[in-house]
C-alpha cells in the first residue's frame, strides 16, 4: 500500500456469455413468415401449370379426335404443355405421378404403413348399423389437377406432408387420446387418482398437476404462506420418495404408460426427480427377477435403457410463463440456459420418446388471448426454442422432435382449425427454413378443454361446451385430450365429474359415428377459408413480433402481456354486454335463479397429508444431511463453469429436496424479475 499500489488478488472470471438468439438470426420469425407464405405462392403456381398441362393435353386430344390431319396444331399443343411440364417442380410431379397409387391404396379393406421398424395393417372401412361404409380416410374426388396438386401441396392425407390433417396416418387403434389432468393432496392421494382414471384404459395416459408450493420450487413448510397451499390444487411433491409414490403401480418404460408433468420453473429438479424414478423402478426389478444387486456395468445399461424408454412431456415452458402465467422463479437467462441443458442430456443420452418441453397456449388463452393470438404466441415460442437450441450447436433433427406442444380449445370458430395451420406453419417452417427431416416436420400436440369457457352459473351447462370442444379437438386429428370437468368452475373435480368428463371423450371416440372418419375437416369450404385467415392473421403477428426484436425482445417491453390483457378485456366487455353470448349467464338465464349445486364437493388437502408430507420431508433431509451441502456446492459449480445442470441435478434429487436445489440455484442462476 506504500507504493500506492493494491496487493494482487486471486480473481474469478465470469463464463463467456452469449446471446440467446445471435443478432443475425433476430429476423427469424419474419423469415418463418416468408418461408411459407413463398411455399403456398408455389403451390399456387404449380397448381396453375398442372391444369394448364391437362387443359394442353385435353384439347390436342379432342383436336386429335375431330380432325386427325391438323398435325401442326396438335404439336404446337404438344409443345406447349411439355414447356408447362418442364416447369413442374419436382415435388409436384412426384404427387401427381403417386396419385393413381394413393388412390388405389385407400379404396382397399387395408392399409400397410411403416412406423420405424414395425409394419402396421389398418382396417380401413367401419361398418354402421345401417351397413354403410365408413371410411377412415376419404379421398377427394378433383378431376382437375390444378385443385388436385393444390391439395396434396397444401392439405395432403394424413401422415403425409404438410400435415395439415394430421401428423400420422391413422390413429391407434385402441388406445383412445384421452390424458385426464389430476393432482390433490399428497403423492398417495394422487396416485390413488391416477389408478382411478386409468382404469380399464389399455394405455395410462397420466397428466401431472403439482401444487402451488412444488410450482414455485419449494419445501413444504410450517410458514403461513407456504402451509395452507401444501397439497391443494395439485400434488405436493418435494422429494425423489414423493416421486415414486406418485407413480407407483405404473410401469413408466412400459410402450403403453406416458407420463406428463405440467410443471415450468423447477421443471428441471422435477424432471430429474422422474427420471430417477423410472431408474431405480428397474432397477428394483432387476433385484427381483434375480436377486441380487447389479453391478456397475448392468446399472449403467439399465439407465441407458430407460432414458431411451421412457415415455412422457414435462411442460417446462419458460416463455409462456413469463407472457401468461406467471410461475417464474429464476431468471430468464438462466431458465433458458437449463432448457438448452435438458435438450443436450437428451441427445447425448438418446432420450428419444420424451418431449423435453411443451410449448404451451393453453395458459395464454386461459389469461385472455384470443385462439390466434394464443397460436402465433405459442408458435413464436416454439421457433424461439428452436432458434436458442441452434446457437448452442445442437442439430435441428437431434432435438425438434422432442418438442411438443399444449393448446386450448374454446368455442370461438378458429379453433376448429386451430391444430390444422399450426401443422402445416411448423411444417413448412422445419423443412424449408431450417432443412429438418419428416420426423421433426411433425407438430404433435395435446388439447385441454377450455377451463375459461366454464361458469358456476348453470354449472350443468359445462359439460356441453367441454363436448363440443373436444368433439373439434378429436376432428382436427389433436394426439392427446383432456376434457375438463364441469365442475372446475368452483372447486378441483370430484371422482364423479371425472367420470363424466372422461364419458365425454369415450361417447366420441367409441359411439359418435362419424368419429369412424379420420379426415372429417378436410373438404369443408368453411374449414379451408378459416383455414387461410388464421394462417395468414399468426403470420402478421409474426411480423409484429420480429419488429419488436423478436420473442424475447417483445418480451422485453410486454408486448404480449399488453396483448393478452387488451383482448382479456375485450371479451369481458362484450360478456358483459351481452354481445358475446354465453348460455346460462347473459342469456337464456333460469328465470327462478341461478340454482345453487346442493352437492358440491370442495376438494381440499387434509391437515394429516400435510404433516404426512412435512414428516416425510424431514425424515428425507435427516437421512442426507451429510451428503445433501457437497452436493448443492457440486450443483452451484457447475452452474459457474457453464457445465451441463441437468446432468448433476440427476445425481442432486438423490439427496436434495426440491426446495434446497431451488435455493442453491437461486444464488448462481438468479431469481425471476418481471420487466416493467
């Protein structure tokens, strides 16, 4: 110090940072834009050249027919339809060329189509009680070319790009799409639900609703504001022990058992916490069939077997949480960066039948966006995802199929072709701006029933809408559905709504007659022009969003908060006004008055299954409180160096409780503040 200089210090230097979209790639969603409305243009022209072709050919034949001399002009029409066909794409003229074959293919009893390594035969014809043929898919019947190309480049069949009727080419055959939502109280109460709602089902489709306590990553607690939400409105789940009571009796690397959690914040502790689960129930196998322990090797080829296995969705959607529903809890960044580290597990693991996220609309509807609105938000997150995933040099086809995506379906008209455009963007968009194989130019998604869309006034009248809405759901090809209980209105579902809500999708799928047909939108004049006014409205809010800096930059000054809140209002008002009419509420209203449920369960966790859980917690915490601080320090260390996070949180839930892991995260990630 008498030199007037300081003493030189060890220091530490922060990780390079990088952007989460690089500058050069902001445009992305007006590029997306572009893309697809230049592959519709092309339709449109190679849909002009193939009935100018017919029309060629058409006239020297009938030239041909009336004066057999008049050779100059039958060749100078010749001539002029091999000019049009030279100009035929060569997608186009392999459609038109495997039409015949198509054709041929649908009008028999049977149709053989490859999944992977597997050949399926599909009965294609049902039989109705008056002995008329249904048939799975039906074809049109154009003689025009023009409209036939235009259809197959812009509709196609089932399975078969753009996949605008749907992204397989048939359904399963017995197994329904229906995955019930459930959550209450503690594991045992929750897994006692699943077992209900899955009974006699040949698939347990379960769908994972967590508490308030467990969305927001932590412990439960005696503290006031943490003890009354142990256990309501969701499962109470702070351990890897809690995890595997929740899931016990279900096979979870069984082809027939599909897991999803909606869970976004801790997303990645809870992931981890379902992983292990499904590891050690292997592994607990393994003991039984031979009892013994396995070694080291047999251990690590389980583990490999079951992340190439297992079966599931875990929501973990950043983006919408911040523009929708608000269980944030660190920040951006660092949320961003854990989903990136998901997504590498993934495919350094071969973790090819779980969806490392569910990029979600449903909770931007549920806060007030209109369907194209929650569609373009949704969709942009999606390319978001994408966008963020390349920069971190991950491959297109190595992480684009484990995207998934979550839609509502309320009652406006939009959503009846709410899955169709968002096929067909994701598409478009995945071949032609991103080169992406067939597999990951397939958009699969789940739908939930609107929760908005039901009332406590005439709380009966639910179950009507709720059909509705998921009689387009299952017309628009969706891959999974939950229809919600009428009774969601007022209190979380009693077994009895359940069950209801559950015959909703069963009266469909097994008794609705024209449910037989798979490809029931297709060929309608109102479905194709919604079709097009939706596409070309979520491209225009593209464009809105890529001047704004994209996704994040938006997010940056709330403009789709904004948005969400002035359409949120919108409805409000006209609801209020009677303009917007809902039965039972402004109008058609029960002139003796709203009749009041006499036998309205209110479903509320119990004071014993919150000391259930608080016992269980500590008992955890006593048995790993000498492993449980070198690990957080492990799990902190990895996080300053820019290691991979997930790949030692799946070694952290072994001996850290939720709430310790958020914690520790919390000091090295930083917590979640909203922009204002």
């Amino acid at each position: 110090l008498g030199t007037g200089r300081l003493p030189a210090v060890a220091t530490r230097h922060s990780t390079l940072q990088t952007p989460i979209v690089p500058g050069n790639r902001v445009r992305y969603l007006a590029d997306i834009g572009e893309a697809v409305r230049g592959y519709k243009a092309r339709a449109r022209r190679q849909a002009a050249l193939a009935r100018e072709i017919q029309q060629l050919e058409a006239s020297r034949a009938m030239l041909q027919a009336a004066n057999p001399d008049k050779h100059r002009a039958r060749d100078a029409l010749s001539e002029l339809a091999e000019q049009r066909r030279a100009r035929l794409d060569s997608d186009a003229r392999q459609l038109l060329g495997a039409w015949p074959d198509m054709v041929k293919a649908y009008a028999g009893d049977e149709y053989v189509v490859k999944i992977r390594d597997r050949e399926l035969r599909t009965v294609l014809v049902t039989q109705s009680l008056s002995g008329t043929k249904v048939r799975k898919v039906v074809l049109p019947t154009y003689e025009c070319h023009g409209e036939l190309l235009k259809w197959l480049m812009l509709e196609n069949v089932p399975g078969s790009f753009p996949y605008a009727a749907g992204v397989f080419a048939f359904k399963r055959e017995g197994e329904d799409p229906t995955r019930m939502f459930a959550g209450e109280g503690d594991a045992f109460r929750t897994n006692r639900r699943f077992k209900l709602v899955s009974e006699g089902m040949p698939a347990k489709r379960l769908s994972t609703a967590f508490d308030s306590v467990t969305l927001y990553g932590a412990d439960p607690a005696r503290r006031p504001d943490i003890y009354g939400k142990v256990g309501n409105s969701g499962v109470s789940i702070a351990t890897l022990d809690d995890m595997k009571v929740l899931y016990d009796g279900f096979d979870l690397c069984s082809p027939t058992t599909s897991v999803s959690m909606t869970i976004n914040g801790p997303a990645p502790t809870i992931l981890a916490m379902f992983m292990n689960t499904a590891i050690d129930q292997n592994l607990d196998k393994f003991r039984h069939d031979n009892s013994r322990e396995p070694t080291a090797d047999e251990t690590a080829k389980i583990r490999d077997w079951v992340l190439a296995n297992v079966r599931g969705t875990v929501q973990a959607d950043i983006l919408k949480e911040d523009q929708g529903q608000n269980t944030c809890i660190f920040s951006t960044e660092f949320s961003l960066k854990v989903m990136g580290d998901i997504a590498e597990f993934f495919v350094h693991h071969n973790v090819r039948n779980f969806y490392s996220v569910s990029i979600s609309g449903y909770h931007i509807a549920e806060a007030g966006a209109n369907p194209i609105s929650q569609l373009a938000l949704t969709l942009s997150n999606g390319f978001t995802f994408v966008e963020a995933y390349l920069a971190r040099g991950m491959h297109i086809d190595d992480f684009a199929p484990n995207l998934s995506f979550f839609f509502s379906n309320g009652m406006d008209p939009e959503y009846t072709v709410l899955g169709r455009v968002a096929r067909r963007i994701w598409a478009v968009a995945m071949r032609d701006r991103y080169g992406a194989n067939e597999r990951s130019q397939k958009l699969k998604y789940h739908v939930q029933t609107s929760g908005r869309s039901l009332h406590a006034q005439e709380i009966a009248f639910n179950d009507i809408r709720t059909t509705l809405q998921a009689l387009i759901a299952v017309y628009d090809n969706c891959n999974s559905l939950h229809t919600n209980a009428y009774d969601e209105a007022i209190t979380t579902p009693t077994d009895e709504s359940v069950r209801r809500a559950m015959a909703i999708q069963l009266v469909i799928n097994r008794e609705w007659g024209l449910a037989k047909n798979e490809n029931p939108s297709q060929g309608a004049f109102i479905i194709d022009e919604l079709t097009e006014l939706v596409e070309e409205a979520v491209l225009t809010e593209f464009e809105r969003i890529s001047e704004r800096g994209g996704v994040l930059g938006a997010m940056e000054t709330g403009y789709q908060r904004g948005r969400i809140q002035e359409e949120s209002m919108h409805y409000e008002m006209l609801k209020h006004t009677g303009e917007y009419p809902i039965i039972g509420v402004n109008t058609f209203r029960n002139p003796n008055g709203d009749p009041v449920p006499e036998h309205i369960e209110l479903a509320r966790s119990t004071d014993e299954e919150k000391q259930s859980q608080l016992t269980r917690l500590a008992d955890f915490h006593d048995r790993h409180k000498a492993e449980a601080p070198a690990m957080l320090a492990r799990l902190q260390q990895a996080v300053i160096e820019n290691r991979n996070v997930f790949d030692v949180l799946m070694d952290a839930v072994r001996v850290c409780s939720l709430g310790q892991i958020t914690s520790a995260l919390f000091e090295v990630g930083g917590q979640y503040r909203r922009s204002m």
